[in-house]
C-alpha cells in the first residue's frame, strides 16, 4: 500500500482526491497518518461533500491530517466542531468546498 512506502520516499506534497465513499477505503486513516514527512495540500472528499445528507462526516478523517500540515484545498462535510478543527489546523486553507451539518 502507498502508507508502506511513505516512509521511505524523501518529503513532498501529497494531493489526495477520492471521488467514492471514503469508508470503501479501511486503510485511508493509515495513509493519511503515514504522511508525517509530507505535506498533505490537497484533500477532497468529494462522496462526503455531494452526499452530506446520507454520507458520514469528514471529521475523523481532518483529524488525521497531521497538525501543521500545509492544507490549502478541502472538500468534505463536517460538524460545526469539525470547521473548527479544519480552521485551527490549516491555516494556508485557500479553497473551500464544505457542506456543514
């Protein structure tokens, strides 16, 4: 899996963008932990964000984004106490496309 090889790849930017449901994906928290060495710039949960009446929330995901990441684009769905994560952690966020609930 790319969270086994992370490790062992000299420190870069990481763009992720998943299209489906995050949930079909059990190893996504693993990845998005393993980017300790990387920057995390881009982050788009596009199911959560098109699907906030029936999806799950982006919330645990944006909490495995490593503090002081380099976030500056997100799209998901998050709680008022999400928003305020996402506000605390990312402070370059430059682009936004946020469903709240």
């Amino acid at each position: 899996s790319y969270a086994a090889l992370l490790p062992h790849l000299r420190s870069t930017d990481v763009e992720i963008t998943i299209w489906g449901d995050p949930s079909d994906l059990p190893d996504l928290p693993d990845l998005l932990a393993a980017l300790t060495h990387h920057q995390c710039t881009h982050l788009r949960l596009d199911h959560h964000y098109h699907h906030a009446d029936t999806a799950t929330t982006s919330n645990n995901l944006l909490q495995d984004i490593q503090s002081g990441s380099r976030l500056e684009r997100f799209s998901g769905c998050l709680t008022g106490g999400g928003v305020t994560t996402l506000l605390q952690k990312c402070k370059q966020l430059s682009w936004l496309c946020l469903a709240v609930v």
